[in-house]
C-alpha cells in the first residue's frame, strides 16, 4: 500500500471513529463537511468535462461560420463588380465529417468520412476544411462516403490567381501545378489561388493554395507554376461537405 493510500485510511479512519461520539446534529454537519471534501475533485472533473462538451460544439459553429464568410465574401466582390443592387447572402450548408479511414494504397488521394446519403450527402458535392479547398465527393453510400482529394494523381480544378487575376487548372502531378498559365501572364511567388467558379461542381472563392515556385519550361506557350496546397490532407481529422454547393450530375468533371 503507498503512503498516500495509509494516510487517507488512517484519516477516515480517524474521522469515523470521532464521528461515533458526536452528537447526531454534529454527526451530520461533520459528515456534510468531509464529503463536500472528499467529493471535490469528481465536481471539478464534472465541470472540466461539461466545459469540453461546450468548448467543441462552439469551435464547431465557428469554422460554419469562417467558411461561409469566406464563401459569401467571394461571391460579394463579384457581385460589387457588376450591380451593387444584387447583392445577395447565400445560405451555405455545411455538414462536419469525420475522416475514419484513408486508402492505404493512395494514403493522401482518397479519404473515408462518416457521413452519406442519409446526411444529405451526394457524389461530387466540394468538400473543404478549416483551411481550405480538399476535394470533393467521390462515391456516397447511406453513412459513410469516399472524398477524393486534390492530392489524389490526376485531380483537376479550375483556378485563378486572386492577385492578378490570371485563370488556369490546377493539377496533381506528384506535386500540384497551377497548369496553362502563359509566359507573358503576371504572377508571383506567393500569390494566393483560389477556385475560379468555372465549374459545375466548385463554387467560387474557395482558396487552394499559394505559388511556391515559378520556372520556365520547354513549353512554347506555358511556364510552370507550383502550389503549395492550403490543407495539409495528411493531417485530416475532419472536413465539411457543401450540401448546397454547385449542382452537378454524378460524373461531372470539374
């Protein structure tokens, strides 16, 4: 038995036996005492647990809200573009999903989530996270779906440079390129690219990642462009799905 073990019998102990000979009334407060001791550490555990609950369902509420400010506020320069008069809030939803798998052949291309068809879930519909665009939804079965993302070989999405507004495709090819941007066309290192809207499946406005490398190719016409891919997929916990992003067709391409 450890010390603090011996010391805390020892006391109980103790208190029981003072406890035999006290007065019923002083039995009673002197018992209300010793357990509002002897329990305080459950209470505060309690508590510290409740604060947990509330802290994660609040966190969750706020990354809805950053995404559809984000999404809104793309959609609010081009309309401040074109007609002042037209603006209007779009009521973006936005369903939290857990990643509970991963492809071990592709461990970054293609990711397994928590949510289907009985959430509201359906093929091609954008899927993004805290920091940015993901990919979108691949294969939707009744609770759970398979989310191919931009890391997956092969994955294209129509693009631009918010910075000068040059249009493009970005592409996985073993690294991400910001494809058919012309030798002549004005772009940086550090330019930040986001979804163009040119898509039946991505809304606008919805960020990429930022220029990591410019280089000239062998190409008559195009440079190379690299990308550093705002969502890191390899550290995926969870993700959203756009419920009522761009309607599409299942095969759509972006």
């Amino acid at each position: 038995m450890h010390r603090q073990q011996i010391i805390l019998f020892v006391t109980l102990l103790f208190v029981s036996l003072i406890s035999l000979f006290l007065k019923e009334n002083t039995n009673l407060t002197l018992t209300r005492d010793v357990s509002s001791v002897l329990l305080y550490p459950v209470r505060i555990t309690g508590n510290f647990v409740t604060q947990i609950t509330i802290s994660s369902v609040h966190i969750e509420q706020l990354e809805n809200a950053v995404h559809k400010l984000k999404l809104e506020n793309a959609a609010l320069r081009d309309l401040l573009k074109l007609d002042t008069t037209q603006l209007v809030s779009k009521d973006l939803r936005l369903l939290r999903a857990s990643v509970i798998g991963r492809d071990p052949l592709n461990i970054n291309g293609y990711l397994h989530v928590d949510k289907g068809t009985a959430h509201g879930v359906s093929i091609n519909q954008p899927v993004i996270s805290v920091d940015g665009f993901v990919g979108k939804v691949k294969y939707a079965g009744p609770s759970s779906s398979i989310v191919e993302t931009i890391e997956n070989q092969g994955f294209t999405v129509s693009a631009f440079d918010i910075n000068t507004g040059i249009h493009g495709m970005i592409r996985c090819q073993t690294n991400l390129i910001f494809d058919y941007v012309r030798h002549s066309d004005s772009i940086h290192v550090g330019d930040s690219i986001l979804t163009s809207g040119m898509s039946e499946v991505f809304p606008k406005g919805i960020l990429i990642g930022t220029v990591r490398r410019i280089s000239e190719s062998d190409d008559l016409f195009f440079k190379r462009v690299y990308v550093v891919p705002a969502t890191q997929v390899n550290l995926l916990t969870s993700l959203y799905i756009i419920l009522n992003g761009v309607q599409s067709k299942a095969g759509d391409s972006p």
